[in-house]
C-alpha cells in the first residue's frame, strides 16, 4: 500500500511540476531557460520538480492571464471610434460635395435658359457677380 501511495505522489508531483514548467511564459522563468526545465524534469522527475519550484518559478504570479479577445463595447473600442469619425468626415464630405454639384447644376440652368442675344450685356454683368460669390464659397 505504502508503494502505491509514493508512486501516485511522484507522479502527482511530476505531471503537476511538468504542466507549471510548460504554462509559464519563458520570460518569468528563473535560473536557466523553459527549455532546460522541461528536461530537467524530465530527466529527474521529482528532484526536477522540487527545484522547479523552489528556484525556477516565479514568485508571486497567479494563473497564467487568459490571452482571449473579448468584445469590447463599442464606444470602448478606439478603433470603433476612429472608424466612426472617418465615416462621419466622408459623409460631411459627400454632402458638401453634393451641394456644391447642385448649386453649379442650378447655375449653368440659369445661364441656359435665362441668355437671350439682346439682354447679354446684364446677363455677363449677373453671372460675374455669381461667378465671383461661387469662387470665394469652393475656397473655404
């Protein structure tokens, strides 16, 4: 009974020793490198274990932290946000842009239907003055 008990607790200690080696990050490990602890306990399994723990591992780190995106709210995400104003900004734009195409349509309906061969001198003097008030408004 007493040899089952020894050997259930050599091989506790082994796997349990084995598993902490692997699931710690290489940059926490003390003494030499996660790979030179994997063989050391696997060459001397409960000498391995037992300096493993007492020199080895690091002090004072709980369970290793969990590297899972979770989701984020949207107004938590910076990139939600960013996309967000770049969408904003181009719709602004589009619409600007819009607006301008609809005054200069409205503009050139204007000289093409309201021009007659007599009236042509007030109408270039009219349509410099628009032209002027448009050219200032592409500006800003």
């Amino acid at each position: 009974m007493l040899r089952v008990v020894v050997t259930v607790a050599v091989l506790v200690v082994f796997v349990y020793g084995l598993v902490d080696v692997i699931r710690t990050d290489s940059r926490l490990t003390k003494g030499i490198s996660k790979p030179a602890w994997i063989v050391v306990q696997i060459v001397l399994p409960v000498i391995g274990a037992i300096l493993w723990f007492l020199i080895g591992r690091p002090r004072g780190t709980g369970p290793a932290p969990s590297r899972y995106s979770h989701p984020v709210a949207p107004d938590d995400d910076p990139e939600f946000l960013r996309n967000l104003e770049i969408r904003r900004r181009n719709q602004a734009e589009a619409d600007r842009l819009k607006k301008l195409k609809d005054e200069l349509n409205a503009k050139e309906r204007k000289l093409d239907g309201g021009e007659t061969p007599s009236n042509g001198g007030s109408g270039d003097a009219h349509g410099s003055g628009d032209a002027g008030t448009q050219g200032t408004d592409e500006v800003k």
